[in-house]
C-alpha cells in the first residue's frame, strides 16, 4: 500500500520577502536616477563640443561669447554625480 506524503508549511516559507522587494525596488530607483543624471551629463557635453568648433563671430551671433560658453552650456549644475 502507497505511504501518503505529508506536505507540511516550513517556517522558513512564511518569512516576508517584503523588505528584499522594497530594497530592490529602492536600489532600481537609485540606479534609474544616477543613469538619468550620467544621460544629462552627456547630452551636455554633446553641445558643449558642438558649440565649441564653431567660430568666435558665430557664437557671438548665438548670444554667446567664447569665455561663457562652458557657463551656458553647463550653467551651476553638479556634475560629479
């Protein structure tokens, strides 16, 4: 005659996975937000190159001189994020 096997809980599969879930979803934000500040950085400097191979008397046509274009482009935002 077939033995019944017994399907009893363990105490380990009633722990709450809610903290793991919460911390993933907290480092998934963080990294989300460090990428989209890199993303900035890069679409900054992007223009920064591009205006900078362009004359003196075009930037200046641009309403930008030459010594503030890194100020404009850049303007006071942190960048060692």
């Amino acid at each position: 005659m077939p033995q019944a096997i017994s399907h009893e809980v363990s105490p380990v599969a009633t722990v709450s996975t809610a903290p793991l879930r919460n911390w993933i979803r907290q480092a998934g934000q963080r990294l989300k937000t460090w990428l989209e500040a890199r993303a900035a950085v890069a679409a900054e400097a992007a223009v920064y190159q591009n205006l900078s191979r362009l004359s003196d008397a075009e930037l200046e046509r641009r309403g930008i001189s030459r010594g503030d274009l890194h100020r404009c482009v850049f303007g006071s935002a942190p960048h060692g994020i």
